[in-house]
C-alpha cells in the first residue's frame, strides 16, 4: 500500500514537466526538468535598513508562451528573456504601504465601514502604479458601477531612481460580514486593490514594511494610541489584528483576449490586502442588549415561586409576547438577507424553552389529579424550580463549548 502511493506521488510529480503544467506556489511556480530538477525563476532581494526585501525587477516563468502576444518584440525589448528554452517575464515590483489614520461610520446592515488612511507607492521605471482599482469599495457605489478613483498625490518625489507617491484616502469600502456568531462573532474591515490593467506577470504589488508604521502584528503589539486613535468612534468593536499581504485576484473571464480562449489559463492580478480583524465588545453589548433579557428570564423563575393559583396560562403568554417583539427588535440590526440563525436566536429559544416549560407546568398543575393533592403540586412546583435553572446551566456550558 505504501509502495503504491509513493509510486503515485513520484508519477504526479514526474507529470509537472513543462512550463504549461506549472504549479502556482504562494507567489512563483515551478516545474521539473528532465533531469528532475525543479526549475524555479530566481527570486532577487536587496537590503534596505537591515531588512531583505525583493528587488524592483524580478523574472518569472512564462507557463504558457501562446498567451504572449509579439513575443520577438517583448524579447528585442528585454520585457522577456529566453534562456534555452525556457522563457522569463521581466515583472515590476511596485511597494506599497497604508497607514490608516481612522475608522468609522460601521454599519452592520450594509457591511460598510469609512476608512481615512494615508497610501503611497515606491517604484521604479515609468510605470503607472497608481492606476489601481479598489475591489471592495462601498458595496452600493459598486453597484452602481461607481469606481474610487485617486484624487492629486499629496507628495510626489524621486530618490536614487526610486519614484515615490503619497495620497489621502476617505472613502467607504465593504467586507462580507459573518454573522453566524452573533453576538459573539469577529468581523474583518480591508482595504483591497490591484492595477486598474496589468496583470500578475507585468506588476507585482509588494507589502512595504519597511515604510509602514502599522506591520502585521496582534493588538497587543501595536501601541495603545493607535487603537484609541483609529477605533474611537467604534467603541462596541475591538480591534484584535491588523496584517498586510498580496495575493492573486484570478478574472475566470478572458475578457476577449484571444491568447487564454483556448487555454486553461485565467487573467490573474496581484491583489493589496491591507486587513484588520476586530471582536464585537461583548460585555457592552450585554449590558446594552441583552440585560432586558435577562430581566424576563428572572421574573420567569420568580413566577415559580408564587402561589400556584396566580400562576396562570395569560400571565405566561404576556411574558411569551414581549420576549417575542424584543427578539425581532434586536434581530432587526441585522442585514435584511440574513436568513440563516445567528447565536441570538438561540439564546431566545432557551427563553422561549423555558417559558414553555412554565406553561407545560400550568397546564398539568390544572389537573385534576394534582388540585385534589396539596403535596404532588408543591412536588410539581419544586421540579420547576430545580428544572429552571438546571437548563439554563446546561444551555450556558453548551454557548461556552460552541462560542468561546
């Protein structure tokens, strides 16, 4: 059985062997050689203040020479360099940082937050860097085909043939919450772009760390001014990452290019991903919202406790009423396309369990058999009482097991 898999992982391995059927690893590819090598574009760094960052100018493997249009041209020009057969695609680094100076207007129905951050640009060649498109600008802009365009930088420099350009950002952008975990749940807000036209293989946008006062890192890292800085008019909301990264946006459409039509390949950009994860305030939110709750759940069990003529079917179905309209005013904070149950919901139904259990009470307490017997309806009466809070306890164990 082993001998077997290893045999099929060597076939699958032997399969990679042409830059058509190149694997797409983080952010280079790579194939095997006749000789089993794996042929890797080199990647070139530089130090800039004691850190290792990449070059402005890198190669990459070309997987498929038919999508290269007047492939002799870009190779009399050095846009693509032929080593035997192999051929190289000379790509642009461009760095790009943000600092975020503050976040607010966040709106749970919308998914939509402000952001005021400062964006800049390091690269070199005369390359239009800045002609960017925002993915996740505000959903209702989006929709109506709205795109964020940058205003005039704010600083515009040149140094040892390095272009830098600084620009002021305040827009609204959009993030697909979650709310699954409600209101227990942790929310992303990000900043998303990629070039406006050029692919992965001509531009590349990289994280510049070394600029950035903000790096990836836990809150507890990053100094207490900036969370009181950029989160103070968010105070339900905790900020408990921030991290910056590029990936790759694939468009599955070829969008009429007659180069990928009959190719498996997919138009592919490098994506900015500036993201910070925050944690709903659960203590506020509990004293804010769920205290009411509480309330009803209490005077439920003190009902218990009265005589067991003053404990009727409409005292419980009044109770029932209000849980039931304080339910639907909460759950109206929510986006209207929530159709699914939310950790709420089931807080609510612990309520309306036990509510249940009190008018299940009642209904049995009228028996005949139980109103002839003075003794079997305090017995009854008591098993409320120890079953009450028994279920509540249960209840509480389960949210901690499932939400903490």
């Amino acid at each position: 059985m082993l001998l077997n898999f290893h045999s099929l992982v060597r076939e699958g391995l032997a399969a990679i062997d042409s830059p058509e059927k190149a694997i797409q690893t983080g952010t280079r590819t790579f194939y095997l050689d006749e000789q089993r090598n794996a042929v890797v574009p080199i990647a070139v760094g530089l130090f800039d203040k004691a850190n290792l960052v990449s070059a402005f100018t890198q190669l990459q493997n070309i997987p498929n020479i038919r999508k290269v249009a007047n492939l002799e041209s870009q190779i009399k020009n050095s846009n693509i360099v032929q080593i035997g057969q192999q051929f190289l695609q000379k790509t642009n680094i461009v760095y790009a940082g943000i600092d975020i100076n503050k976040i607010g207007s966040l709106d749970e129905k919308t998914s939509t937050y402000l952001v005021d951050c400062y964006l800049w640009f390091r690269y070199k060649e005369e390359l239009d860097a800045d002609n960017i498109e925002f993915i996740n600008y505000g959903i209702n802009r989006l929709d109506s085909g709205e795109k964020l365009k940058l205003s005039d930088p704010i600083k515009v420099g040149k140094e040892a043939g390095v272009n830098h350009k600084v620009y002021r950002i305040k827009a609204d952008f959009h993030e697909e919450f979650d709310f699954h975990n409600y209101p227990f749940d942790a929310q992303r807000l990000s900043v998303r772009f990629r070039h406006a036209n050029l692919t992965r293989d001509r531009l590349i946008y990289a994280i510049d760390f070394v600029g950035m006062r903000d790096k990836s890192s836990t809150i507890k890292e990053l100094p207490k001014q900036w969370k009181e800085k950029v989160f103070q008019e968010i105070s339900s909301w905790n900020p408990q990452k921030v991290s910056f990264y590029q990936d790759t946006l694939a468009n599955n459409s070829t969008l009429g290019d007659r180069r990928v039509i009959d190719t498996d390949s997919n138009l592919e950009y490098s994506q900015f991903n500036a993201v910070i994860e925050i944690e709903r305030d659960l203590l506020g939110f509990s004293i804010k919202n769920l205290l009411p709750l509480w309330f009803f759940v209490v005077v439920a069990y003190l009902l218990l406790f009265l005589p067991f003529e003053n404990l009727s079917a409409e005292v419980l179905s009044g109770l029932l009423l209000a849980v039931v309209f304080y339910h639907l005013s909460l759950l109206q904070a929510l986006p209207d396309g929530v159709g699914y149950v939310v950790a709420l919901d089931y807080a609510f139904y612990l309520v309306y369990l036990l509510l249940g259990l009190e008018l299940v009470l009642v209904i049995v307490g009228h028996r005949e058999i139980f109103q002839k017997s003075e003794l079997k309806l305090r017995q009854l009466m008591g098993f409320g009482r120890m079953a009450f809070p028994f279920i509540i306890l249960i209840s509480f164990a389960l949210f901690y097991w499932f939400y903490f």
